[in-house]
C-alpha cells in the first residue's frame, strides 16, 4: 500500500484520518504542531503521542523532508539551497534577507514545461509536480539551518504555481494556519505565467495573498516569441483574467517584466504596457534580465530601464525596479535549476 504524505494534509483532513486510526480529534492537532510548527521529521519526536500511535504512523505516513545537497552564500547575504527530495531529484530554493525580514522563494516542481525562452528553470522541461510537504519543507528546513524565522514567501522558484494547482493551494492554507507557521496570506506572493482558467479558479478561493503575473511583453505576437503559454492564452484573455481578478478579490496584482535588450524595452512597449493596465489596481516590477546559460538576450542597460520606468509613471502606471539579489550564485530571477551543477 502507498503511504500517506502527512505532511501535505490540510488539518481537517488529517483529523479525519487520525480519527479513523481510533484517536481523539484533539490529537491531530498535536501531530499538526509537530508537523508544521516545531517543524520534526520524524515520529519519535513526537514525544506527546502515544507511543502505539507513533508506531501506527510510522507504519502508514511518510513525512516529506528535504536535505541539503549544496548551499551557496552571496556577497549580498543571499542563501541559495540546493534541496534534495526523497527520491533523489533536486530544487533550488533562495533565502533573501531584507531589513524587514527573512523572505524565502520556493520551487513548485522540478524543471518546468512552460517553455519561456529567457529562463533557467524550463529548460529541460518538467520531471514532476512537487506535493505541499516538499514546498513546505524547503521553508522548514531554511529555518532550522539559519536559526530565525522566515516572515515572507514568494512562489517564485522553480516551476509553474498554476500548473500544480492543489499542492499550491494546499501549501499556501497550510503555511497560513495558525495551527502551523502562521505566516499571513499578505506576505505571500505567487507568480505565474499565466494560465488563465486556473487564475479565475484561483480568484475563487479569496485568499489574502498578491498574484503576480509574469506580462513579460504588451501584445500577443511578441509575447509569443518568448513565452509559448501565449499561443493558448492571449494577451486580451490574460489582462481580462486579472481585471477580473481584481474585481473578484479586491486585490492588487503585481506585474512582473523582465527587461530584454531591443526586444521588449522601447518607448512604444512602456505605451502598450500604459494602455493594457489603464484603470487597473496594479504595480509593475521591472526586473532587469538576468544572464541564463544557452539564452540568446542580454539585459536592457540600466538607462533604458530606468527612461522605462519614468514613461510608466508619467502615464499613470506605478513601476518599480526590481533589486537584484544573488546573482554572483545565479540565484537570482529565472536563474535557478533542477540540477547539480
Ligand atoms: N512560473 C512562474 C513562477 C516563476 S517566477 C512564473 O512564470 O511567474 C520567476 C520569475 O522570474 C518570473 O517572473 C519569470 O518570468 C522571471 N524570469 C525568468 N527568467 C528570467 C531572467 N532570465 N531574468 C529575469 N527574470 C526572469
């Protein structure tokens, strides 16, 4: 029989299965602390539980974990991890330190399928989803090896967020619950592509946290060239998805646009981009493009970003330059890697 991955139960659903082992209900919610607060990896740790019920889950649960296969420190004070997951494969994970604390990006999946032709992580396409143990564990272990707490999360590593959908969703409920790390849906952002029927899903649920969009390009001929989830959604079909995203939530969204040399930074894009957002609660973050390995772009020069930037706003459109952090140990936006090296 397959195990049950524990730690990617919600706590309802993991009062069900306690209860259905015989036990009291107010005993998952000691496994939950466990699990989600004191943050153990295994069973005998659990020393509040039954010992029978120890064994028990020992039998019937695993307890997703990650270990460290290498950890690079930036001149910056920017840690980036590379995780190792039970069978072998491996994610990389930042630690970002800002003055008002600990921020942490955490992959999603190995390697990705959406293709975008200036990014690291899609290269060699997409091994597997990861379950919400193994993007919560990327955060728990973080913690026990810098010794504080992390207060921010951003879905920004490796992967595709919408694309694994319900480990998302349940990563982010659990990483919020009281009853685990707290961490309010406010300091948590998640970034995708664009997948526009998982966005209205999303809006849906009404969580706290800020969407982000990775725009990229302003129509749906040059966004196409660089990300290929264009040709299944348009740029009319994206920015309505937000707009009503917006309305939905009442939330902001956050726009990211990385900079590329002569493809996506003239006078003309920083009009579109004006026009596509005009009357839309948003904010636009310009990330100048980092350096990948085999990627034929180069970064706009800080002049052109910075004319950008002050186009946007005499238009109306709240823009700001993205800091870059890491990037001596490539851990910085779409830097990062499923594998060793
Ligand atoms: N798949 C999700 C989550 C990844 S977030 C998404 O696309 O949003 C990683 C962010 O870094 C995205 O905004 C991505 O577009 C951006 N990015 C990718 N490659 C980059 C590069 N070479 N330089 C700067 N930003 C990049």
């Amino acid at each position: 029989m397959e195990k049950i991955d524990i730690r990617s139960l919600q706590l309802e659903q993991l009062k069900e299965y306690i209860t259905s082992l015989g036990a009291k209900p107010f005993v998952a919610g000691q496994v939950y602390t466990w699990l989600h607060q004191k943050t153990v990896d295994s069973f005998d740790e659990m020393t509040n539980i039954s010992k029978s019920l120890r064994e028990k889950l020992a039998g019937e649960c695993v307890i997703s974990t990650v270990s460290i296969r290498k950890k690079q420190v930036s001149t910056d004070g920017t840690i980036k991890y590379l995780y190792q997951l039970a069978d072998g494969n491996c994610v990389e994970t930042v630690l970002m330190r800002y003055e008002h604390g600990n921020s942490i990006c955490v992959s999603c999946q190995v390697g990705c399928r959406m293709g975008c032709t200036f990014c690291a992580s899609t290269q060699h396409g997409k091994v597997r989803d990861l379950t919400a143990g193994e993007i919560l564990a990327q955060l728990y272990r973080t913690e026990k090896d810098i010794g504080e707490r992390v207060s921010n999360i951003v879905m920004m590593g490796i992967g595709e967020p919408l694309d694994n959908f319900d480990n998302s969703i349940a990563f982010i409920r659990i990483i919020s619950s009281p009853e685990g790390k707290n961490i309010s849906q406010r300091n948590i952002s998640l970034s995708t592509c664009g997948i526009v029927p998982k966005i209205y899903e999303l809006a849906q649920l009404k969580l706290g946290i800020t969407l982000s969009i990775s725009l990229h390009a302003t129509t749906t001929a040059k966004r196409k060239v660089t990300m290929p989830v264009t040709n299944a959604y348009s740029v009319e079909e994206l920015i309505k998805a937000c707009r009503d995203y917006t309305k939905i939530t009442g939330r902001r969204i956050s726009f990211e646009y990385t900079m590329i040399r002569g493809v996506n930074d003239s006078d003309e894009d920083a009009q579109q981009l004006a026009d596509l957002l005009r009357g839309m609660i948003s904010h636009v973050n310009l990330i100048p493009l980092n350096p990948v390995d085999g990627s034929p772009y180069t970064q706009s020069d800080d002049r052109a970003i910075r004319t950008f930037q002050k186009k946007l706003t005499n238009l109306h459109v709240n823009a700001t330059i993205r800091r870059r952090l890491g990037q001596d140990i490539s851990a910085a936006c779409g830097q990062l890697r499923n594998e060793n090296r």
